[in-house]
C-alpha cells in the first residue's frame, strides 16, 4: 500500500463508541469528513433521526453501501453479530489505499475482518477508559476514554502512522501501543469481567465491584490471565488491579454494552467472551468454571427474549 494522508473516514456501527468517536472528527475536522455506512433500511429509518452527545445535538452525514464513496479509513464500530453483514457492506468504501480500523471488542475481529481485505491494511485498536453510554439517539458519557493502537509486526508501520497522524488532526484521544497484542488481550479481561458481570448480576460498574458480583468478575478475569499465558499473552495481578482501577474511575451508576443489550432484550456478544475463553480453555486443557457458569447463565436471560 502507498502512503498518504487521510482524510476521510466512513464508519460502519451507529453504536456508542462509533458516534462517540465519530463525532471527534466531525467536529475538529468538518462533518464531510466522517460518514456512516448502514444498509438502506436502516438508512431510511435513521437518516431523520436528531442525535444528541451529552444533550448537545449533532448531524451526521449517513450513506448506504451502494452510494458509498471510496475511504481513506474503514471503521468497524458494529456488535459481533452484525460483523459479516458490515464486511459485506463496506466492500465500496475499500480502495487501494484503505486502512481498517476495528474498534470491535474481542480478540478476533481483526483477523476476521483481514482475512477478507487483506491484514496489511488492518491497524489494531482497543478502546480504553470510556463510559459511553447510548439510549436511543441519545449518548451520554462523562469518560471519552482512549483509542490504544498499534500492529503486529512491522510491516504495517505506515499505516499505523497515517491513523495517528489523522486521529492527532481529528482530536480522537489515542495511544500508540508497542505490544498491541497484550493490550487487547488485556481490554478483553475487562470486557469478560464487567460485561458479563454487570448482565448476570443485572447491576452497574458500582455494583459489579460488591459481594459475589466482585468475586465473581474477579475469577472470571483471572480465567482470562491463564487463557492468555497458554496463548503466548503475559497478563500479571498488576495489570488486573489497573483494570480494576479503571473500572473504579467509571460512572458508578453507569453501565457496559452488555447489560445495555440486556436491558434492551438485545443479543449480546457472549459468544465473543466467554464463549471465547471456553473454546480456547478446552484448546489447552484449562478450567474455567467462572465463564462457564456466565455462558450458561446468559444463555437463560436470552432465551427468556
């Protein structure tokens, strides 16, 4: 891939984290330089709405995959469930030079996404620090957390600079990760604490750290530490009571993606977590009694949908 300076971005996922980043952009670098992308049934149903951050209201440019313009930069904001529908969507918005970015959660939505546009255009990202929290058209967030980027090997250096060089432009906070592996495997320990805490247990990150939701969300995560040593990842005890730390610094009486699906009988990303750990567990020959119990639980609140 040549070099060149973004300048565009279309995102794909009208969810909390891609309207909260992308309203970063649009407001520091112009409302032409961010697009959505839904398909247009939703185009349709969504092009009307009034969206508001934080009670102040704001405008996206939207477009459906077939008006789509080639982009400097892909986003992938959407729920696991929606990835092979969005890869399909976004095939226009790809040129030659296009980098993707997922802001997905998890630890396989880069190679899934990759495999199909080719992982020498794929920068790594892990979302950090946010309690963003969608209702409606309306987003709420007193943390705008971070954007934790970087790739695996070094051929990708280039594409990794044009991101930060855009997201330093477009006022998106951000980090330039050395080991960017660790660093998603350690958002995905939070993402199988919290998330799935705050679901089972029906409570916020303030009740997610008292009594057996704590104790639970502490196993669950350190099932996520073994997971990862058996998988190459080094995760320590201190990382653990930094991500603690972190979730400490949250809203109290705000909550995850998770249990906002939950409230919303939504489908949740439970296959993305603990399904995740499960099957990489049964890989290695390790127990992970926490997840499990969380899987079997979660799939008795949805069942109930």
């Amino acid at each position: 891939m040549s070099s060149g300076r973004i300048e565009n971005a279309v995102i794909v996922g009208m969810g909390a984290l891609g309207i909260l980043y992308g309203s970063f952009i649009r407001e520091n670098l112009g409302r032409e330089h961010v697009t959505f992308l839904m398909d247009e049934r939703r185009l349709e149903r969504h092009q009307k709405d009034v969206y508001t951050i934080n009670g102040r209201t704001v405008d996206f440019q939207m477009t459906a995959p077939e008006q789509v313009k080639k982009a400097d930069l892909v986003i992938f904001a959407v729920k696991y469930g929606a990835l092979q529908d969005a890869i399909r969507e976004v095939k226009n918005a790809v040129g030659e030079n296009t980098v993707i970015l997922s802001i997905m959660n998890g630890i396989v939505t880069e190679d899934l996404i990759g495999g199909v546009y080719g992982m020498e255009r794929m920068v790594d990202s892990v979302p950090i620090g946010m309690d963003a929290m969608r209702e409606g058209t309306s987003l709420h967030y007193t943390k705008a957390g971070r954007l934790q980027i970087g790739v695996r090997g070094e051929e990708r250096q280039e594409e990794l600079g044009r991101v930060a060089e855009f997201f330093d432009r477009a006022g998106v906070p951000h980090e330039v990760m050395e080991d960017i592996r660790r660093a998603m495997w350690n958002k995905f320990m939070i993402n199988v604490g919290t998330n799935q805490t705050c679901m089972v247990y029906q409570t916020t990150y303030g009740g997610s750290m008292k009594g057996q939701a704590y104790e639970d969300q502490k196993g669950a995560m350190h099932e996520v530490m073994r997971v990862a040593a058996a998988e190459g990842v080094k995760l320590t005890e201190d990382d653990y009571q930094k991500d603690i730390a972190i979730l400490n610094s949250l809203d109290p009486d705000g909550y995850p993606s998770m249990r906002q699906d939950a409230v919303a009988r939504r489908r949740s990303e439970v296959e993305l977590f603990s399904g995740t750990v499960i099957r990489l567990a049964k890989k290695h020959g390790l127990s992970v009694p926490v997840n499990e119990k969380y899987y079997r639980k979660i799939q008795e609140i949805e069942s109930r949908y």
